[in-house]
C-alpha cells in the first residue's frame, strides 16, 4: 500500500513539474531611423498646371454676344 502510495505521489509530482512552464522574452533595442518625405515635385508639376491653364481660369464664364445692343 505505501509503495503504491508513494507511486502515485511521484507521478503527481511529475505531473505538476511539467505543467509548470517558464517562458523568457528578450526584447532587442528598437532603431528609429529619420523618415524623409519630399513634396517638392508635386507643388512644382501643381504651379506648372496652374500656370499651363491660367488662361482657361481668367476666361470670361459666358461669351458675350457680339450683335448685343
């Protein structure tokens, strides 16, 4: 009877030891690098259209008729 008890004490305690887990995380140092952004090219093709359709923007809304009186 005592060997069986002690049996079944022993796999109990292997039981509990491997359910037990420890888990380790090492973080590694994060590198933030600058982050360049140009907008330059959008705002000069932008004032190039602005300038290639100034005159279709200074254009009067209606013709005038030309027989009006």
């Amino acid at each position: 009877m005592k060997h069986c008890l002690a049996a079944t004490a022993c796999i109990l305690l292997l039981f509990a030891l491997g359910c037990s887990t420890s888990h380790r995380v090492e973080v590694a140092p994060v590198e933030v690098k600058p982050i360049h952004i140009t907008i330059d090219v959008n705002v000069r093709v932008d004032r190039a259209l602005d300038d290639f359709f100034s005159d279709v923007d200074e254009a009067p809304a209606a013709p005038e008729a030309t027989n009006a009186q």
